[in-house]
C-alpha cells in the first residue's frame, strides 16, 4: 500500500483512511490503487460487511490535515507530465477513473464520511458511496475550471443530474457548497454534526447491517440550503449550453448576484468553461457510468496538455499569482473545432476501461 494510504479491517468494516494531512489528503495514484487493492480483496470476503472512507487525523496534529476530507489529485504532478509527454498523468486519470467506477458499481455498503474541504477528487471518491455523510465543516466543490482543467471523476455525471441549471452554475463557477447545501441537492445522504461521526462509526461497526437506522438517528437537523435561495436565478442566466450566452445573460441582467457571477466566471478558463457545459450536456444522456468515465479519461488526456491547463496551474499552484492568462483568453475565441478534437474518442488502444 503507501503511507498516505491508511487500509484496514476492523470487525465487519472496511476501513479506507485517507492520510496525506500536509496536502489535505490529495488523491496520488498509488492510493487511488490502494483502494482499488482493497475494494478488490473485499469483494469476496463475507466478513468484511459494508466499507467506510474517511481521512485520519493528522499523526502530528498538523492543522492542515484536519481541514478537509480530501483536497483533489496531485495537481502538481499532473502539470509536470502534461508539460512532457503526460504519460504520468494519463496513468493516474486511467487508474482514478477505475476506482470512481468500481466504488460507483460496489455491491457491499459504502460510507464516506465527507468531513471539511471535499474537492475535485474528493468528490470523485464520496459521490459513488451509497452513503455520503456531510456535516457543518463540509465545503464542497468542483474548482478546475479555474486551472484550465474541467470537473472529472463523474462530474459529468453528477451535476447534470442536479435540480435546474445548478449543476452547470457549480461546473462553470467552481462554487462551495456548505454540507447542508450538500444535503438539499443530494450530494449528501445525512447531515451530522462532527462531533457525532466517531459515534456513527463505532455504532456501524457494532450493527453494520442497520447503517441507515445508525445514520437516520444521529442525524440532525441542516440549516438552510442558500443555494435553492439563488436557484430561479441560476436556472434563467445559465439556461444555455453555449457560454457566450451565459456571459450574454449576466451581463444584460444588471443585478448584484449576477454582477459578481460574471466577475468570477471572467478569471475562469474559457476553454474548459466550454468543455464543461459540453460534459454535462453529454453526461445527462450518458447510458452508464462507464461511458461517463470513457469520456472524460479522452478528454482529460487532453486538456492535461493544453495551455490553459499548464497556465492555470503555473498562476494558482505554482506561481500564486492568481493572474492567468487564459488562450484564447474569451469565450468566443474558443471554437466548436477545437471542442469537437477534445472529444474526440480515442483508438481503442488507449481508451479507458473498468477494472
């Protein structure tokens, strides 16, 4: 396994810990193998009764690690590759879709326990769990827009599929969601209050068969979601898959929460805004996961070489400068040609597969 990977039984339970503390628990390829190892070597084996994801604390008490339940992939390694020949980075999409997917088709009960930062890959790995566990630290996001990436591991899938126009406005705006917004689009199964998920824990153990009893009672009452507060205004200004139309719509309408919209999608990359409305649009009539995943492992190959990607990183990661320059730099600069090449399938050599 690896260090910041954390596997073990413990009675009837699975246990998958995340343990990265210092990179807030961002995914590598070898963890991403690690899970795929166990989820694997549990399939078969009758004692092991249901699965939980979380991430351990930090062994030192480094603050940082208890921030978030997993902050995404390894971004820095992915640049590094896209920069070369980003045969690095293609392994570590082909090896991250397939535990997305074998987590998405997993027979035995899964629990993620989505406590603090859950972006990007975070994402990828709670969202396929039939049980997804928010609580008040939960910040959730979908952010890659704003490093010229896209929303992967089933983004695609996930948010076509919630209510309205709010999953384009999360794909395009990289917006966090607090865990009782989590809750109210279904993104999260349960809201429980932190200080109860120890409890959850050991009562799952204990009955690992009466997980939604378990969950059910030591839930509590959400705040209100103030997402569904914005939605009449979310489903009219991102009602088209075209984002000229959107910049159109927000810049016509003259209100303040649309002003600061349009604000925040101008330091977004143009291309990959394009490339995600054509990925939900694509992923809302997807007939399974695995085609979801085959999609986005063509794509993601791709726009892993790309400038903006390569640029975005530099800026935000690299750099810190938060100053990007995007090319092309507009949304009407980014042609449907160069989208359809992005698309385009791969030979079936190099396509991704299920494990």
């Amino acid at each position: 396994m690896t260090d910041d990977l954390l596997v073990a039984i413990d009675g009837p339970v699975g246990r998958i810990r995340l343990s990265r503390p210092k990179a807030i628990h961002a995914l590598t390829t070898a963890m991403c193998d690690g899970v795929l190892a166990a989820l694997e070597a549990w399939r078969g084996d009758d004692a092991v009764r249901c699965v939980m994801i979380d991430h351990a604390p930090s062994p030192d008490g480094d603050p940082k690690g208890a921030r978030g339940f997993c902050a995404g992939g390894d971004i820095r390694m992915l640049a590094d590759s896209g920069a070369k020949d980003g045969v690095e980075a293609r392994a570590f999409f082909h090896t991250e879709y397939r535990m997305n997917h074998r987590l998405f088709t997993y027979v035995k009960p899964t629990i993620a326990f989505m406590d603090g930062i859950t972006m990007g890959g975070g994402v990828g790995i709670s969202q396929p769990c039939k049980y997804r566990v928010a609580t008040e630290n939960t910040k959730l996001a979908m952010p890659e827009t704003g490093i010229g990436l896209f929303p992967d591991v089933g983004g695609g899938w996930y948010l076509s599929r919630l209510p309205g126009r709010i999953g384009q406005y999360l794909a395009l705006t990289g917006h966090r969601l607090d865990g009782a917004e989590c809750l109210a689009l279904g993104l999260a199964t349960h809201y429980l209050p932190s200080a109860s998920l120890d409890e959850a824990k050991r009562r799952i153990g204990e009955t690992p068969d009466a997980i939604d009893a378990v969950l059910d009672e030591l839930s509590a009452p959400a705040p209100d979601a103030a997402i569904l507060g914005a939605q009449a205004e979310i489903d009219r200004l991102f009602a088209s898959d075209a984002l000229e139309d959107i910049f159109a719509a927000l810049e016509a309408d003259g209100g303040e929460w649309a002003a600061k919209t349009l604000t925040t999608l101008k330091t977004k990359s143009p291309q990959t805004m394009k490339v995600s409305l054509r990925l939900l649009r694509d992923g809302a009539g997807m007939a399974s996961f695995a085609d979801e995943m085959k999609q986005e492992y063509a794509v993601g190959a791709r726009v892993v070489q790309r400038h903006d990607f390569l640029e975005g990183v530099r800026a935000v990661i690299v750099d810190k400068d938060n100053a990007p320059r995007w090319d092309p730099a507009t949304p009407d600069g980014v042609t449907d040609h160069v989208i359809e090449q992005i698309f385009a399938p791969l030979p079936e050599d190099e396509a991704w597969t299920p494990a």
